[in-house]
C-alpha cells in the first residue's frame, strides 16, 4: 500500500488569548487515500472547521497553536516554511467556504480571481490563465460562462457564487480539495445542485476530498469514510456505511436518532439533552459524558482510550458494550 | 460607468447653485454695512445712495443675487471695492499660490499616510501600529497655526535655515518649485499645512485596510496561497474607495487655503486673501473667493466619486 495523500497524527490546536486558552482541536488522527471522501462531522464548535484551517495553516499564527503531523502528499505541512506552505496552497491543497457571499473578492471579476491563482501556481500568461478560467467556469456548469467570467460577485446568485468558489478551487487540480459546509448557506434545491456537482468532480478529476458538514445526509451522499467530531476530539471514525448504518459511540447514535426519518408524528423526536461544553473548561474525563445517559464515574475520571471496535473502524468511549443495544435499536428496520 | 458619471455631472449642477445661494446670502447675514467702508465719515444722505447705487445695494436681495450670478457666469464675479481690481484676477492669482504648497503638501502627507496607514494595518498593536496612531494623533490634534509658529522660531528664528515668512525675497514674487531660492519659503507652510492630512488619512487608511484585512475573502487569498504582496494589492484596492473620500475632503480643505496658516506665514493664498476681504469688508471680493473655492469643492468631490465607482462596481449601483 502507498503513503496516504493525507495522514494526520495527533493533530491539537489551543487558542490562545490574554485570560485563557482553550483546545479546539485535541489529538485528532486520520487518514485519507488519493481519491477518497471523509467527512468530518459535527455540531458547531465540535472543531470541524479550525480542523480544516489547521490542515491548511490558516489560524492566526499568533493566537493559534498547532502541533501534531500533518503529512501531505509528501510534505511534512507543520514544518513548511512560508514560501514552500504558498506553493502548496491553492496547488495541491485547496479549500471550498462556507459561505459564498463572503468568500470572493468584491472589487475584482469572477475571471480575475480564478486566473490569479493559475498565474500564481501555473506561470500562465494572462490569456492563458483567463482560458483556463473560462474552461472551469464550463467545467462546474455555470451558464454563460463568458459573461460571468467579466462578472463580479455581486452580480452572481449565491449558488452560483459557489460554483465560482470551486471553480476557483479547483483551477490547479488539486489532489487534496478541504471543502468546509460548502452546501450549508446554500437553498435546499442548489445544495444538492452543488452536492451533485462536487462529487461529479471527484469521481471525473479524482481528488481526494475533506468534507465538513454537520448534516448526516449530506454525508451519507458523498463519504467513504467518516469521522464524528465532538468538543474537539474525533469520538467516531470508520467507513462511511458502518459508522452511520451501525453506530457505536453514544453520541453518533444520539445524533443519528435525532435526525428526522420518516418517524410517526406521534412520536417526539429523541434530541440530545444539553448542549456542547464550553472548550476552555472541559472536563477530565469523556466531554460527552455530562449528556450521555451511558456515562458511569469511570467516563468522569479519565478519558477513555480510542478503542478499534472493526476494520478500520475505533471510538473513543469506555461504554461500547452497555451502548451497543441501544443502537440496535436506533437503527432503521 | 458612463451614464453614471453623466448622473453625477447632472446632480453636481443643483449643488453648485445651491453652493452660490450660500456664498452670496452668507456676505449679508454678517453684521455692518459694506457702504460704511467705502464712504468719509461726512458724506451726505445724497452721496450715499449715490455709491448704493453704483454697486447695485439699492435693489431687493433676490434682484442682486440674479445680477451676480448672471455675471458670475460670464467670469465676471465684480471688482474688489479696495483695490477696483477685477476679483477673478484677484482669486486666481492667490489660488495659484495656495495651489503651489498644497500641492506638495498633500502629495507629502497622502503619500506618507498611505504607507503609514498600510503598514499599521499589517501590524495592528505592533511597535510599527504604534508608531502610526501616535504621528496621526498628534496630527490630528496640535493645532496648525501654533505649530506654524513653532517651526518658525525653531527654523527660523534659532537654526536660521529658512525664512519665517512670505512668499519669495520681496514677500511675493512668482513661485517656482524648481527653484531652491524660491521653494525654501514654502518649506514651512507646507510642513505645518501637512500634519492634519497626514494625521486623518493615517487614521483612516489603517482602520479601512485593517478592516478588509479581517474579512473572509482574505482567507481565501491565503488559501490560493498568493504572496502577502499580492494580498496586499487587493486589500488596498478594497479601502480605496473609502481612503480616497477622506483624501477628497482633506484635498478640498487645503486648496481652500487656510486663513490661519497664511496668516502665520504671510502666504499670499486665497486664505490670506478672504481674511483681508471680511477685515475690510469687501463683499465682492468675499462672495467671489468663496465661490471660486465652494465650486473647486464641488468639483473634487465629483472626481473622488467617478474614481471610487472606477475602483468599485458595486458603487454605480446605489
């Protein structure tokens, strides 16, 4: 087997500021193969996208600390310097926002932003780099490319604003593309749109694909692998059809109970109780313990090691056993 | 861009009469009769009248605007009651050396601010940010005519490197900026007319970059992986329109010329001249300036929008 695309081992970030610090990220490992989908999931603050930030080095680096390994496609990103990190960015990494009213640059045309990218990285000449662009505004299908292509992004819908985002992401074929919520701000209509689109582009370019989303059906489209965040810890991981199809930790199957699925309307739908923890005052043991109705004083004390419960599959939680029924029962018939 | 432009050519035409209502009302909401000036204490009732009508005081206030814009129009904005010299000749003459040290006093300060404003930008709460917020507080608030005065004892009182005041050996000769013998009169005007532009677009270039600095599309700039040069160049082209606003009106407010500093310096620009006007109420010579400087107003502000619709699409749209 070959070296992974992306290998990331013990990755931890910690924020800090005059009166704290807090750990957004803490020892977070996993592994992507060239062409591969993972999907991060998780609710907001679970660490997803300062996940994403930190593979790119994007933090802040004075308020952001970073350390672990993240291995790239050969390069060792943590220790790059700077000239080498701006030749990966944008190459052979790139990242897809969330929110696409935002993310472009207001006072320069959609052609302009694209083709700066492919002159950065490619050495084009000016009409070379704006052909390129005009191919890739064809290639994520928005419609009369040539006049979106002198377009700002004030002219653009927001889906199609996307469409330009990846356009953008994808103007030096990356091998690894971060995509984080990228369908998140988006109409229900143009998410799957946009969905379609992007794995249409993977399948067709075969990138590999970060994908951070904290909606399930969205990863159950488009993942081969998943990994369930919460408050900064990768609390699940495996192949996308085991973990969502037979969960294990008792936050992924709280999380997959509480999503609606054709239940009675009769019947409540079972949310989570609580809300995540506060990341500068977690507790010692399992962040999830406070709301898991599994948790005994052993999840309070120390945090329980990561456990490989199949093939290529681990959770992190010391009540597998005691859990394991009741996700059978969750499960769909 | 064309039509809007003609847009703000059109809107710039009610704006500008607007503006000579103001000039010409503002004259007659001042206290004292301009006749009074003109005449011997022993002139008869007769006599009196006879001057009123001359200059046309005898007719009703709307009459008289009507006549002064009618000729204002034509160029001709009336003679001055103390020197019965045309005003326009007058105003040009002191605008064209107003014109010379503002010039190089706002090329100076825009120049240094922008770098300043930038790099503060770039660094906030670094030595460098603080460096800039301390040159653009103390411009913004020592006041100009105490610094002119400073700089003069300092410069030319003490070091005697440059001379305290006028505008050339005899006090006003023909200026020329390549010149040394004649440019060295101008160095302290200029350095004093300096600080408040410096002072204000310092602070607003940085807090307009600083700004664009720490929204989204940044972020995607880095992940394009575009050098910080090149970032640079689009934070920048995003707080132009915005930096050159505030560079219009501090433009507009140097080529007005500024009494106090002219007064300082004996500069013959038209601040010195609006002075003498008002201290000897010369009301066409007053109305006249005032209006030259109000319209050259008018007319910076319209160049500052066409160039910020230039920088920024989306302007053209409001």
């Amino acid at each position: 087997m070959t070296a992974p695309l992306l290998d990331v081992r013990g990755l931890t970030v910690r924020f800090h500021s005059r009166r704290s610090s807090a750990t957004a990220v803490d020892d977070v490992s996993f592994s992507l193969a060239a062409g591969e989908v993972l999907c991060i999931i998780g609710e907001s603050g679970s660490g997803k996208s300062v996940t994403m930030r930190a593979l790119m080095r994007l933090l802040p680096e004075r308020r952001a600390e970073i350390s672990g390994r993240i291995g790239l496609d050969g390069n060792d990103v943590l220790s790059l310097g700077d000239r080498a990190l701006n030749a990966l960015r944008g190459d052979t990494v790139s990242m897809v926002f969330q929110e696409p009213m935002t993310a472009l640059d207001p006072v320069f045309t959609i052609g302009d932003q694209i083709a700066e990218t492919v002159r950065r990285h490619r050495g084009a000449s000016r009409a070379e780099a704006e052909a390129r662009a005009l191919e890739l505004l064809k290639l994520v299908r928005i419609p009369s490319p040539e006049r979106r292509l002198r377009a700002y992004p004030h002219e653009l819908s927001g889906g199609l604003r996307q469409r330009a985002m990846i356009a953008l992401a994808l103007s030096c074929q990356p091998k690894l593309l971060l995509a984080d919520e990228p369908t998140t701000a988006l109409d229900a209509t143009v998410q799957i749109q946009v969905l379609v689109l992007l794995k249409r582009l993977q399948a067709e370019i075969g990138m590999g694909i970060v994908f951070v989303t904290h909606d399930l059906g969205v990863a159950a489209q488009i993942a081969d692998k998943v990994a369930v965040m919460y408050a900064g810890r990768i609390v699940e991981y495996g192949p996308a059809r085991d973990v969502l199809l037979d969960p294990r930790h008792p936050y992924t199957i709280g999380m997959l109970s509480s999503t609606v699925r054709g239940q009675p309307r009769d019947r409540d739908i079972e949310a989570i109780p609580g809300s995540p923890p506060d990341l500068a005052a977690l507790p010692p043991g399992c962040a999830f313990a406070p709301r898991c109705r599994f948790a005994v004083d052993a999840c309070r004390a120390a945090l329980p090691p990561v456990e490989e419960v199949g093939p290529g599959r681990s959770a992190r939680c010391a009540r597998l056993a005691a859990a394991r029924p009741a996700a059978a029962a969750a499960a769909p018939a | 861009m064309w039509i809007y432009a003609l847009h703000r050519l059109l809107y710039a035409i009610p704006i500008a009469l607007g503006v000579s209502v103001i000039c010409f009302a503002l004259v007659y909401l001042a206290p004292g009769d301009p006749v009074q000036s003109l005449i011997p204490a022993d002139a008869t009732e007769e006599d009196i009248a006879a001057i009123k009508r001359l200059y046309g005081f005898d007719k009703p206030l709307v009459f008289q605007y009507f006549d002064w814009l009618g000729r204002a129009l034509t160029g001709d904005l009336g003679t001055s009651l103390q020197t019965n010299r045309p005003v326009l000749e007058d105003v040009t003459r002191a605008f064209a050396n107003t014109l010379a040290i503002a010039l190089i006093a706002v090329t100076l300060a825009f120049a240094v601010a922008f770098t300043l404003g930038t790099l503060a930008a770039y660094n906030v709460g670094r030595p460098i940010d603080r460096i800039a917020t301390s040159i653009s507080t103390v411009g913004v608030s020592v006041p100009n005519y105490w610094m002119g005065i400073v700089l003069v004892i300092v410069f030319a009182v003490n070091l005697r490197w440059l001379p305290a005041t006028g505008m050339g050996a005899t006090g006003s000769e023909n200026f020329d900026w390549l010149d040394w013998d004649s440019l060295k009169y101008a160095v302290l005007p200029v350095v004093t007319m300096a600080m408040i532009p410096l002072g204000v677009v310092t602070r607003s270039t940085r807090s307009a970059v600083a700004d664009i600095l720490s929204q989204d599309f940044v972020q995607v700039l880095r992940a394009k992986g575009l050098s910080n040069t090149r970032i640079l160049v689009h934070a920048v082209k995003n707080a132009l329109p915005q930096i050159l606003a505030v560079m219009g009106l501090q433009l507009g407010y140097l080529i007005g010329g500024s009494i106090l500093i002219e007064t300082v310096f004996t500069w013959p620009g038209t601040g010195l001249l609006m002075s003498k006007a008002i201290l000897t109420r010369d009301i066409p010579l007053l109305q006249g300036t005032i209006l030259f400087l109000a319209l050259t107003f008018v007319l910076i502000n319209l160049i500052v929008d066409l160039l910020q619709t230039l920088v920024d699409p989306r302007m053209s749209r409001a």
